[in-house]
C-alpha cells in the first residue's frame, strides 16, 4: 500500500435502531470494534442527529481519513429500501463531515456472520445484541481493508 493509503478509517453499520462503528489501523490491516451509537430517528430535519453528531467527535478523536459505511444488498445483488435507508444516511453523513470522504460498501451478510461469529464465542442473547452491531462493522470495515490491498497488490 502506499504512504498516501495510510490513516484510520471508520466502519459503519447503520441499523434502524443502532449504529456500530470499528476502526482501523493507522496502517490498514486490522478492523477492532469501537462503539454502537443509539439511531436519533427524531431531530429535526435540519439538525444533526445525535448518532451523527457522536460519529463527528470520533472522526476528530481518531483523526480519521476516511469512513466506510455498509450497504445492505440483498443476496440477488439488488438495493432494497434498508439500502436506500443507509444510502440516504450516507449522503447526510458525508455533508456532515466534509471533507472527509464517505465510501458505501457492500456489507452483504455482515451481520449474519458477526452473530454467528459471536455465538462461537458464546455470546448470545442481550450480550450479542449489545455488541452485534459493532462487530458487523468489524467485519464491513475488515472486508473493505482486504479488498483495498488486493487491488493494490
């Protein structure tokens, strides 16, 4: 990879209900889970949700050069409106946080694998639902790591 590569970047999975947030390495190669954020589903229009407002300091905090969100695809490739969710989401972020860039990922069975993942560990119940969020943008942000250092091979 090169110098210009390097920087941590955030991982995102945005729920209806919660947003897991990971981080990377300075040097991209691992993802570690960081927080789940409680969605603001009732600031005003205009405003800037709690959820995003948190995402702001951990930005600033983590002097982070890019963030990743996960877009949920369904299993035929097709964005259905839980993609258009996260996509609206995204776009708001992005005005948010300019300028740093925000870049949609395919996060296709993220979740799933998180909680199975968990589950291994035995974790289940209250205790996954508190970290499943987390650990699925681990695995969005992990993913996305790997790729980018496939393509830079």
């Amino acid at each position: 990879m090169t110098e210009s590569w390097h920087g941590v970047r955030l991982g995102v999975d945005v729920g209806q209900v919660r947003v897991g947030v990971a981080r990377s390495d300075p040097h991209g190669v691992l993802a570690t889970p960081l927080v789940t954020l409680a969605r603001d589903l009732t600031s005003a229009e205009d405003a800037v949700p709690r959820d995003m407002a948190e995402l702001v300091g951990l930005i600033a905090e983590h002097e982070c050069v890019e963030v990743v969100v996960g877009l949920p695809v369904n299993l035929a490739g097709k964005h259905g409106p839980a993609a258009q969710n996260v996509k609206a989401y995204a776009d708001r972020l992005a005005e948010v946080i300019a300028p740093v860039p925000v870049t949609l990922t395919d996060e296709r069975m993220s979740t799933v694998v998180a909680s199975r993942r968990l589950a291994e560990r035995g974790v289940r119940g209250k205790r996954q639902r508190a970290v499943v969020d987390q650990a699925a943008a681990v695995e969005i942000l992990q993913s996305w790591l790997e790729a980018q250092r496939r393509r830079t091979r």
